[in-house]
C-alpha cells in the first residue's frame, strides 16, 4: 500500500512570510500532483510533475519532485490571505489508476 | 461548459439504509472515479469506472457499489449505513484513465452524514 506522508499538518502565518509543505513516500510515483481545496468544495488541481527532479513554478508557488519521485515539496512566496486553503498531494504508482491522496496541510494565512 | 456535477449536495440518512450519490463527468470525460473524504482527512479511493466497467477498486467492503452509465455518467450505492460512512464522497472525471499528466476534475462533493 502506497502512503503520503504530508507535513507540517497545520499552518498558521502571517501574510508575506514564505513557507514550505512537504509530501513524502516510501513509494515510488509515476507522477505526483499537488491540489488545493476550499471549505466545502472539491480539490482544485495546482500541478502535476511526473519527471524526477521536476520543478514547476506558478505564480508565488513553486513545486518540486524529489530525485528518485518519492517526495515532493511546495512553496510558497509572500503568503497572501486568498492562499488559505488545504493543500493536498496525491500520487499515482505504475500501473494504478488510482490515486494516493496525503493527510493534507492546513494553511491558515493572517493579514 | 459544465464541470463535474454531483448530486445531492447534503442528505442525511439513518444507520442501516441505502444512498445513491449521482455524478455528471465534465464534457467530453469519459473516466469517473469516486472517493470518500472524511473530516480532517484526504479523499481515499473508492473505486474508478472506465467503459461501464469498474477498472479499479480501493480498500472499501462490498457494501460500497458503482455504476457507470453508457453517457459516462456515475452512481455510488452504499448499503447497510455504518455511522463512520459520515464524509463528503467526492466524483472526479478524466479523460482517460489517471495517469502522468492526465488533469482531473473534481465535483464539490456529496455531503453525507448517517445518524
């Protein structure tokens, strides 16, 4: 069974700090996507990177897949208040359709 | 054009009776999965239909059942309610099974809770 581990679980900071969320596997991913979901709505996808040491920006955010696909990281740049939300990374392995969600990071951003 | 719909959007059930969840796949999405999100946790998969046909099933008993219709869209049965099926079930469709790179789209999820 492929398990995501994501950490921190919860974070709460102030607006223009920078932060970190991190997503690991013992597992190996075929590619790994990172989504970001609001109080009462489904997950909205962010990005997906399938090549080991992928990097992928967007915006004020930037994603990493590790070296040998078994973790990924997100960060974010001066944290703005609209960034509030669970960010959730989910993995597919070879072969499965299926995919492997983390716990989540809850991101609480304070003006 | 349309994302992924699911209906209803709340319902509330007692144990040990029967709901059907429905879900529309975005346009031109052939691929639905489901997955159950309880409180504070990340979606699991429940299971994936592909050409009216389950591809895939996660870790759920047999009381969990789908159905694929021949206009792609879904059904998720539960059966025998247990009070730990309170969650938010979740569609997502694709065009094509999930695989690198494939986008998937989520509906806003079906809130379900069993008294």
């Amino acid at each position: 069974t492929q398990l995501l581990e994501q950490s921190p679980q919860f974070l709460s900071i102030q607006e223009g700090e920078n932060l970190t969320v991190y997503c690991n596997s013992s597992s190996v991913f075929s590619s790994l996507q990172w989504y970001r979901q609001e109080p009462g709505e489904g997950p909205v996808l962010l990005v997906t990177v399938v090549t080991g040491g992928e990097v992928k920006k967007l915006k004020r955010l930037t994603f990493q897949f590790g070296d040998a696909r078994k973790d990924s990281s997100l960060h974010i740049t001066a944290a703005q208040p609209g960034d509030t939300g669970l960010y959730l990374c989910a993995g597919t392995g070879a072969g499965s359709y299926q995919l492997t969600f983390g716990k989540g990071t809850k991101l609480s951003v304070i003006p | 054009d349309a994302g992924v719909t699911q209906s209803p959007t709340h319902l509330i059930k007692t144990r040990g009776q029967q709901v059907t969840l429905r879900c529309s796949p975005k346009s031109g999405h052939d691929t639905v999965s489901w997955y159950q999100q309880a409180l504070g946790q990340g979606p699991q998969f429940i299971f994936q239909y592909y050409e009216e046909e389950e591809r895939q099933r996660g870790n759920f008993p047999d009381r969990f059942s789908g159905h694929q219709f021949p206009n792609y869209s879904s059904e998720l049965n539960v059966n025998a309610l247990l009070l730990g099926d309170s969650a938010l079930y979740l569609c997502a469709s694709s065009f094509g099974p999930i695989r690198s790179g494939n986008t998937i789209y989520f509906g806003e999820g079906s809130w379900l809770t069993v008294v």
